[in-house]
C-alpha cells in the first residue's frame, strides 16, 4: 500500500494505476500496479507516445499566440462600449464555464487527442468570427467558441502529458516538463502580446487573423498526438457512476481540496488583472500625449510580464526547494493580492510597472498544482477534475465581473474611480481567503514530502 511521509496509509493508493475503487490485498495492489506499469510502457512505446511529450511545449507555445491579449478589451470598447467589453468577457467566461466539466468528462471518454484536435477547431472559428463579426451578437458567437476552446484543452492537454509520461515510464518528470511547458507559454505570450498590440494599430482586426492562423498550426499540432494508453479499469469501472464515485473520493482528500479552493482563487485574481489592465493602462497614459499608442504600450507591457515570468520560473524550483510547496503557493497569491491593491492605491505612470509582476504568481503556483494531483488523481477523472477546478474559477469570475459591469457607465471608456472601486472589494475578498488558506495550510500536509 502507498504510505504518506507521515505514515499515513493513502486512502486510493492503486487509483492513479488502475482508476479503480476496488479494495485489493496489499500485495496484489503492489503486483497489479507493478503489472499495469510494464504492460503501460509496453504500449507506450508501441503507440509513439514519447511524440507527444516533444509535441506538447510547441502545442502550449502555439496555444498561447494569444495575439489579442493586450488589445481585446479596446477593441470591443472601441466597437460597442466599455460595459460591453466587460459583458463579452463574461459571455467568453461563462461559456467556458458552461462546457468545463462535459468537455472534461468527454475527454476521460473519447480520449485526449479527439478532445485537443475539437480544442484547436473550435479556437479557429471563434477567431474568424471575431475578425468578420459585426455587433454584440457575432461578438458574443465568436466568445462562445473560444471559450469552449479553452475548455476543451483544460485539463486534457495536462492528462494527455502526464499520461504519455507514464506510459514511457517517466512520471516522476511531470514536475519538470510542466514547468518547460509553463516557460513556452510565457514566450508565446509576450511574443505574441508585442506583436498583436503593432498589428492593432495597423488595422483592429489583425491581431484576430494572426490568432487564426495560430490556432490552424495548433490544430495541425493536435492532430499529430497519439493517444496515450490509460491503465485498465476494473470491471463495470468507467461508467458514469463509478466515474462520480472516483470524483467523491478526490474531493473527500483535504489537499486536493485545498489546491482546489487556491488555484480557483488565483485564477480569479489573475483575470481580474487581464481584464482591468487595458483601461487601467489607458486611464494612466491620459494627459502624456501617448494616449493614441496604448495599444502598442499595452502589448509591451504583456509582453515584459511574460518576460519578467519565464525569469520567474527559472527561479521557481529553487524557491519551492526553500520554502515548500505551500509556502510558495501562499507567496504567489499573496503577490497577486498585493498587485492589485497597488493598483486600486493609484493609477500614476509609476503603477504600470507593477503589472509586470502580474504572471509571476502563476509561474510559483501552476505548474506545481499540476505536477501535485497527477500522480494522485485516477486516469479515469483525471481531466474531469481539472475541468471541474477551472469551471468553479471561471464561474466566480463570470458573476464577479457581470457585477462589476454595473459600475461602469454604459457609454466611452472605464475611468480610473470605476476601477478603483472594483479593485477594492476585490483586495478585501483576497485577504480574507489568503489568511484562510494559510491557517488551513497548519493543518494539511500539502507537500508530498512532508517539508
């Protein structure tokens, strides 16, 4: 049987080998274990699966040529009005929200590629829609499919790692490759994040088309995964009750609780900052003559994020070495709360240097979240359960940001003293949860190695 650090018998330990709740002998679990991971590797190597572990950082680099990531929000504003803006990104999160979980269990169903291959098609169409569309109703479509995009990779794109990992009998190097994955998004992002902010200000539409032609290579990429074997399930397992059942005995673990509870609330506070970026960076560049080119400051300064990021997570492992996996996580969120209360504290010039640091937390805190549930979660839920995690964050978001759309005025720009007041009741929401996470953290032994 596996055994904690504390000694503590693991309440599933054959769970990530077989998916299955079934009680076994202590030997036998050790024998079915050691049999499923041989008869795994076997098919591993037999099905290319070490192709998609080189596949998948470029699968992330392309994913990520989010081109229109600086310039989303003036583009709409610039279309319809500021409230809309904050209502398109709504619809875009609650559609996300809407297809999570189905598109998790879809994935754990019909397989990772079929999922990531519909990811990339669906992204492509809600691209060109956006680029052709005219008015709120077209908008709207096009936020529907890239948010169901979205849903579709989350959680697979992980599994699909993880799983390839495992069957070449490399899982102890989950850890490692989801922080080089993590390195290539943040290169994607500021590469992208400069250029779409020089496409906008030769033509709005631009940075949609170069978004397009980024998810056509995605897709290209999807379809060139294999599926990765998954270990057998017991006997009547996979069914949507067992699949439920497996589900209950995550969620009744307090660690995978906690990070639950965490990554929800640090997805939240890092899309608050996305979305409030642009008009706070408008708002700041008012009265300095340069207010005609914040398209292209804004891609800058994603662009320096990203940078300030992929640096970030060079030095990540050695920090999470140093202070232990919920010290780190505890730090990171404490960093994105402390950036947004600068933010609310002043919009002068000098504030637009603090959103540099705004990636930075998900460089302390994702990829080790992810590399911490793999090993524990069962192949047959796997992506349910991420799927599960970012549908709670987008569907706070979605409400928190229909909410705050209230205090925007209907017509023209955000003003600073809107975004003051959102960001407010946002920084005393985060210092409540944060001192809550961290006295729950006394108690749950959060790092697997006990330190």
């Amino acid at each position: 049987m596996a055994r904690s650090t504390h000694g503590r018998t693991n309440p599933w330990p054959d769970q990530h080998v077989a998916g299955s709740t079934a009680k076994t002998a202590p030997r036998d679990a050790v024998a079915a274990s050691q049999d499923e991971t041989r008869t795994m590797i076997a098919l591993g190597s037999k099905r290319g699966t070490g192709t998609n572990i080189a596949l998948y950082p470029w699968f992330k680099f392309f994913q990520n040529l989010t081109f229109w990531q600086a310039v989303w929000f003036l583009y709409f504003q610039n279309t319809l009005s500021a409230a809309d803006a904050l209502v398109l990104y709504a619809i875009y999160d609650l559609a996300t929200t809407v297809f999570e979980v189905p598109s998790g269990y879809m994935s754990d169903r019909l397989g990772r590629r079929r999922t990531l291959v519909a990811a990339a098609a669906t992204g492509l169409i809600g691209a060109m829609l956006l680029v052709a569309g005219e008015g709120f109703a077209v908008f709207a479509l096009g936020q529907i499919l890239i948010g169901a995009s979205t849903a579709l990779s989350s959680g697979t794109d992980s599994a699909l790692l993880y799983e390839s990992l495992a069957a070449e009998g490399r899982e102890h190097e989950v850890e490692r490759q989801e922080i080089k994955a993590w390195r290539y998004n943040f290169v994607a992002l500021a590469v992208s994040a400069v250029a779409g902010g020089g496409l906008f200000m030769v033509a709005q539409t631009w940075p949609f088309v170069a978004a397009a032609i980024a998810s056509a290579v995605m897709l290209i990429i999807a379809l060139g995964f294999r599926e990765p074997p998954r270990a057998r399930a017991a006997p009547g397992a996979g069914g949507l009750a067992i699949q439920l059942e497996t589900l209950r005995l995550a969620f009744s673990q307090p660690v995978l609780l906690w990070l639950l509870v965490l990554s929800v609330a640090i997805y939240v506070f890092s899309h608050l900052t996305f979305v409030i970026a642009q008009p706070f960076i408008l708002e700041s560049l008012q009265g300095t003559g340069t207010e005609a080119d914040t398209p292209l400051i804004a891609g800058l300064v994603s662009a320096a994020m990203m940078a300030v990021s992929v640096a970030a997570s060079l030095w990540a492992p050695d920090l999470r070495a140093r202070i232990g996996l919920s010290g780190i996580l505890l730090s990171a969120f404490a960093l994105q709360v402390g950036l947004i209360a600068v933010l609310a504290a002043t919009n002068e010039i000098i504030a637009i240097g603090v959103l540099l640091l705004r990636m930075v937390p998900n460089a302390f805190s994702r990829p080790f979240i992810l590399a911490r549930i793999q090993p524990v979660l069962a192949d047959a839920t796997r992506a349910t359960y991420v799927s599960l995690q970012s549908f709670a964050g987008r569907l706070i978001l979605a409400i928190a940001l229909y909410v705050a759309s209230f205090s925007s005025s209907g017509d023209g720009a955000m003003s600073y003293a809107e975004i003051q007041q959102i960001l407010g009741w946002f920084v005393a929401a985060g210092l409540v949860c944060l001192g809550a996470m961290a006295l729950a953290a006394r108690r749950i032994a959060i790092d697997p190695s006990g330190t």
